[in-house]
C-alpha cells in the first residue's frame, strides 16, 4: 500500500513541476476552478505527501487538494489523445 501511494505522490510531482497541473482549493463551491494554494513548489508538493502519504489513514486528505489541468496540461492531454486515436486507425488498417 505504500508503495502505490508513494508512487502516486511522484507522479503528482512530475505533473506539478512541468506545470501541467495546479493543486488548492475550489474556488467559489464549485468544482469547475481550482484556486491554487498560495505555497511554493515544494511546500505544495511536502504538504501534499504528508496528507495523502503521511497521514492517508486520517480520511480527510480527499477534500483538502484538488487538482487542475493547466493550459499546458490540456494541451499536452489533446496531444496525447490524438496520438492515441492515430495509433489505433494505423492499427485497424493494416490488412
């Protein structure tokens, strides 16, 4: 179990630090924006280990980090999407 969540926490590392995510709050009750916390990288990337790694037991890590795809993150996400669907055409096309 701890090595799921710890693999976990590094890829939301990696996401953070090529910026194609942001980790607060939602802003306003709704889930349509998150506010990102106002915390440096690493503050955000230790206070998000300590909940989710640290104390996972303590069930109230689910509502304390949400998370958003960034401009770049969607991008990124339309690329992949389309490399896939490319991917599967040449697959489904060959005799």
């Amino acid at each position: 179990m701890w090595r799921h969540r710890f693999l976990l926490a590094e890829l939301r590392e990696q996401l953070l630090r090529e910026g194609l995510i942001v980790v607060g709050h939602i802003a306003g009750g709704s889930d349509e924006r998150v506010e990102p916390w106002n915390l440096s990288l690493d503050d955000t990337i230790n206070r998000i280990y300590d909940d989710y790694v640290v104390h996972h037991d303590d069930r109230n890590w689910v509502f304390r980090a949400w998370f958003q795809l960034t401009e770049s993150g969607e991008q990124r996400v339309d690329v992949a999407e389309l490399q896939i669907a490319m991917a599967c055409h040449i697959t489904q096309s060959r005799p």
